[in-house]
C-alpha cells in the first residue's frame, strides 16, 4: 500500500475543457492520480442520478472518491436548531456519498462563538456523537466520518482537538490540513522534526492502523499573524508560501503509511498533487 493523491474538485485546466464533473474521474486518471473529493461545501446539491453516474465513472477508472460536507457546518454551536441543521447537513453528505461509493466525508470541527477552546471541544464532543448516531439510524454506518483541522486561530480544530474528536469512535478518521495547521501556528508547523512529531501523536491517540491511513488536505497557504488562515495559494506562487511538501512526503515514505492526499491548491489543485505524488515516490526506499 502506499499514499494516494489527487485534487479537491476541479482544477482550472479540467474546467476550460469540460462542463460537467462527471468527466473527473477519467481525467483525474490521465493526469497520474488516484482519488478525487467531490466538493459539497456550499450544500449539497448533486442529484442521486449524477452521484451514481460519478460513482460508476470512478470505479472504471480506478480512482477512489471521497466528499466534502457542507463549511457551514458547526459541531460546536450549543443550539439545537443548529445540531438538527447540523446533523441534516452530515446526514445529506453521506447520502450522496453512499450513491457515489465515496467511502469518506470530510466535516468542519466547528467556530469557538467566544467560548473557551475546552467548552467549544466539549459541545463538539456531544454534538459529533450524535452525529454519528443518526449516521447509523439512517444505514450510513459504512461511512467514514473524518473531522478536519482548521485554519483560522478562533475556530476549533487543533491537532490534538481533531484528534480527540476522533477517538469517539472506531470509524472517525481525521482529515489532516497540514496548510491549515501551518497557518493556525503562524509558520511553526513545519520541517522534518513538525512532521514527524504531528505524525507521532496522530499514532499515539488513534494507533497504528488509523493512522497510516488519515486522510489529509494539502496546499500552501497565505496566513496574517492575529488570524491565521488567508487564502490558499498554488505551487508557483511567489512569496514563500508554506509549508513545504518534501518533510511530510518524506516522512510518510519513511513510514510505509498509506493516507489520501488531496490537494486543495487555487486552481491548480491536479496539477500540485501531480507534483507531491512524484516527490513522495521519490523518497520511496
């Protein structure tokens, strides 16, 4: 086994030459990738007719699918209207997920709404747990719940906070944004000894098995020093945008842990995990 990469939605040379996504996985597949995470973040709008086309696409072409939920979902908001809302929106998310074959969902951690960190972590807890009941009432059991860390200082989704969430259950894998750790950390998430000390800990709180196999975002990131996360920038952009890929891909080699990378870079999001792919094979033994 080894890591899989691919791009976050559709990059802007596959958008100047198709119309529909329906034509990704085909694509995603010619370009030297492996996966492809379909991009719910504004609701979820695919229709079951399409999912299941984009589905059948995908396993013709050997590439694995992955979703991601709604941003405005909020683990932390007390408010249960805003669990119900919640739950909906994970709920809707795994539905389309299911219909693809997509084994994983991404899902935001939550905003702290002027809360300490450790009241936030505490409602997102309860809230997550719920969460993954409802996933089971509705036969969504066989699908992977994976929490992401955040970029920006005030919403919650630190490492360890991610990490905790995901030792709820046995099916919770955590999607690792090494950008948006970088950012939230104003730059200090970065180089071989930050790898491997985030690697670590992810082994140590969830063990082995899990941890080789964590899904993960990945781009460089613009960050201000009182928010963190900006913007995500490409590859090529100038202006020393972290963090550097080649630590994380040679430490993950060096591991023999098979995770899914999908890049989220600005437009050029294929053509960045065609880059990280070719340098983590390079640190391959």
């Amino acid at each position: 086994m080894s890591a899989k990469f691919g791009p976050a939605g559709n990059s802007d040379s596959f958008s100047q030459k198709y119309k529909s996504s329906l034509a990704a996985p085909q694509w995603v597949k010619d370009q030297g990738l492996d996966c492809y995470e379909y991009q719910c973040g504004k609701g979820v709008h695919v229709g079951e007719d399409t999912a299941r086309k984009l589905g059948e696409n995908a396993r013709n072409a050997g590439i694995s699918l992955s979703l991601h939920a709604p941003y405005f979902i909020n683990l932390a908001n007390p408010d249960p209207d805003s669990l119900q809302k919640t739950i909906g929106y994970i709920t809707s998310a795994c539905l389309a997920a299911s219909w693809m074959g997509a084994e994983r969902v991404v899902i935001h951690s939550g905003a702290l709404m002027k809360r300490t960190r450790q009241e936030a972590q505490e409602i997102a807890l309860r809230s997550l747990q719920e969460v993954v009941a409802a996933c089971d009432d509705q036969g969504f059991g066989h699908i992977t719940l994976c929490p992401e860390t955040m970029g920006k200082i005030n919403q919650l989704g630190d490492l360890d906070e991610v990490l905790e969430l995901c030792t709820l259950d046995e099916r919770l894998i955590p999607c690792i944004d090494f950008g948006h750790l970088y950012a939230r950390t104003l730059g200090e998430l970065e180089g071989p000894e930050a790898c491997a000390r985030m690697l670590d800990r992810v082994e140590e709180v969830l063990g082995s098995d899990r941890a080789a196999r964590f899904h993960s975002h990945f781009s460089h990131i613009e960050f201000t020093p009182k928010g963190g996360e900006k913007c995500h920038r490409t590859f090529r952009d100038d202006g020393g945008f972290g963090p550097d890929w080649s630590p994380l891909a040679a430490e993950v080699a060096r591991r023999g842990w098979s995770p899914t990378f999908i890049c989220e870079s600005a437009g050029t999001q294929a053509e960045d995990a065609k880059t990280m792919k070719q340098i983590y094979r390079s640190c391959l033994p």
